[in-house]
C-alpha cells in the first residue's frame, strides 16, 4: 500500500488528476490491537463518500471472532456484499520480462504474447454467500438469522456444512458483465474474442442455473464466440493452452480457486491485481491475501497492488468520462509493462533479490517521465 500511495503522489504532482484520500486502518492485527475490524463509520464512509476503494491485506495469524470468522472480515466481505460487488474483475497478463517459478527455478514457460486474459468471478452468491451475509450484517450492525437445518439424511456424527445459493439474477448481471467486458476488449483489440462459461453443471443444480442463463445471454450475442467446460477440465485448458482464453465467467468458488491457478501464468500472485465492481461501488485488491512471515521486511512484489491501481485509474475514467485519467490509467500500464521488458529490477518471487520499495520507486519514476512528457506539452 506505501507504494500504491507513492504512485498516486507522482501522478498527482505531474498530471491533473487530485484525488481525496481517507485512510482507514483495518484487519486482523487491527483487531489484535485495538477490539475492532476498523473504526465505527468506516463502512457508511466507504458506502457514502467514495468514489473508489483501495483496500490491502488483511489476515492475520490468530485474529479470529468470537464465533470463528477471520477477523477484519467485515472489511472486505462486508464491502463486497454491503455494496453489492458482484463482479470480481482478475486481469490475466503475462509481461515480456517476467520468469515463472517452476521447481524451485526462474524460467520463462509460457509465452508473454499468448496469456491475455481477463477471469470474471461472481462475488456475492455460491458458497461463499452465508460467510458475506454475516459479514455485511456485522458491518452494518445487524444481527444475521442463520439457516438451520438439523440433520442430513445418510450422514451420521458431527457435520459442518454450508449453503451454496446461486439466483438468476446474481447469474444473470455477473454473465451480461462478461458479455460486455468481452465487446469492449473485441472494440479495444479489433480482434475475435470469447468468453468461456466454467462450472460443474453436470452435478450442481446452482451450476446447472448458471449454465442455463449463460446460454440464454451467449444467444443475444451471437458476435461473441462462446465455450463451455467444467472447473474440473477446465484447470487443465488453463495452464496447457491459455491462448484460447479470453473472458472466463465462473460462479463465486470456482472463480476464488482457479484465478489462483491463473496468477502463475502471469508470474505468481505478486503480479494479480482484482477489481470488485457493482452497480455504484467499487474496490480494488491484490488478489493474494497477506504475508505476515514477510510483513515489515519490505521484500514482497508490489506490482499487484501498483495493477489495482491502473485497473482503478481505468474504472474511474470510465464512470467520470475523464480523459486525463484514462491517459494515466494508460500511462501506468505502460511504466510496469516497459519496467519489465527493460529488466527493471524485482522481488523475490520474480527471481530478484530487489526491495518492496526498490521496485515501487523505479515504477513511480518510471511514471513521473512519461508524465513529464505527455502533461509538459499538452
């Protein structure tokens, strides 16, 4: 996050974009210290006066709730059921320059030309929907009515279970988002794209309904190409042949496990950056979760969070119509994809031995030339 706002300070500085930041302390070693996930008002705060969220990691060994829930859980749970983000956007980019880490050695695997995609995981619904229930309830100082269900017939001894609810209408707007996101980039590219439906349809019900709206939605496309598997086969597609992956739709767990797998493809979770998107709200993560072994040390990979950034720069020049930060968004972009094509320095995971803000720094420098260049003559 220090690199992120190190970043936001440069194109402030060097372009016409400003923005307003609140900062707002938050997650599992907040709540060791202090009592509480963050500060009373922060999710009114963030429903009421943001037009983006930027939001860090936020677990943390042994911060757990009373009743068992991660701690600091209301803060990214409870933001994206209370606001409504239905759409977790995961961006799938593999950079000239970036090695991936095979047995335990740096090598380029697959081809920085060939991956280029996009994975659209619903957010709010499937197995997850209780756990996001309970937390947007916390958030919001509700109490939550749990299901009950007593016993499962066949079953005997101690069960733990979950709801896997999927609707119509969470399938619905999640599919027409990747319908629309794949026209965009087929505009953006001038080239053929396709979005892929993955669930396991063949034994869940709720998979069964999604598979059903995807089909409804591909035939009032019929410009747009569209597949099918199962998360099963489909984890096989991903890593043997990624260059026939455009936009991916997946309900809520699938999407969680495979954008996960996907990351290697682009050099591991340090280089993954997400984007929750809803019909007013939205927020923006690395998609990998904390590292409290490395916490402090200043050594972890800072571009997934520097990605968040762009994608943040891109949403937020699209809702505003803001030309001056669609340029930035652009100009970002640019400053990490030259970094590595020109052998810029990097972390650990990318088979540096480069500092958290060593790589930070060169990116921000790399950002306040090309602004330098593009706002000095505009």
């Amino acid at each position: 996050m220090a690199e992120a706002l190190r970043v936001l300070s440069v194109f402030e500085e060097h372009s016409p974009i400003s923005f307003d930041i609140t900062e707002i302390p938050c997650g599992g070693q907040h709540y060791l210290e202090t009592g509480e996930e963050w500060p009373a008002g922060s999710f009114e705060h963030c429903r009421d006066n943001s037009d983006a969220i930027l939001l860090g990691a936020i677990g943390w060994p042994g911060a757990r709730l009373p009743n068992g829930d991660m701690a600091g859980g209301q803060t990214i749970l409870g933001l994206r059921s209370g606001l409504n983000l239905f759409a977790n956007v995961r961006p799938v980019k593999l950079y000239p320059g970036v090695q991936h880490k095979v047995h335990g050695v740096h090598k380029q695997v697959w081809v920085p030309e060939l991956v280029d995609m996009v994975m659209v995981r619903e957010n709010t619904e499937g197995l997850y929907h209780a756990l996001l229930r309970r937390m947007e309830q916390r958030a919001l100082g509700q109490k939550d009515e749990p299901i009950v269900i007593d016993e499962f017939p066949g079953l005997e001894g101690e069960v733990a279970w979950d709801p896997r609810p999927i609707s119509r209408i969470g399938s619905e707007r999640v599919i027409k988002f990747a319908f629309d996101l794949a026209q965009h980039r087929q505009r953006k590219s001038d080239s053929p794209q396709s979005v892929t439906c993955v669930d396991k349809s063949n034994v869940t019900r709720g998979c069964q309904l999604f598979r059903k709206i995807f089909r409804e939605i591909a035939s009032e496309n019929t410009e747009i190409e569209t597949k099918e598997a199962y998360i099963d086969a489909f984890t096989m597609w991903l890593v043997r042949n990624p260059e026939d992956l455009d936009v991916v739709v997946l309900p809520n767990m699938f999407g969680d496990i495979a954008t996960d797998l996907a990351s290697v493809l682009q050099g591991g979770m340090g280089m993954a950056a997400s984007a929750n998107l809803g019909p007013k709200h939205m927020l923006f993560e690395p998609v990998h979760g904390s590292a409290p072994k490395y916490a402090g040390k200043n050594v972890v990979n800072p571009v997934a969070m520097l990605q968040s950034v762009q994608l943040m720069f891109e949403a937020l020049a699209y809702r505003a119509h803001d030309e001056d930060l669609d340029v930035c968004a652009d100009i970002l972009q640019m400053a990490i994809q030259e970094h590595f094509e020109e052998n810029g320095c990097v972390t650990y995971d990318l088979g540096g031995d480069a500092s958290t803000s060593d790589v930070g720094e060169a990116i921000a420098e790399r950002c306040e030339r090309m602004l330098r260049e593009q706002f000095a003559t505009a």
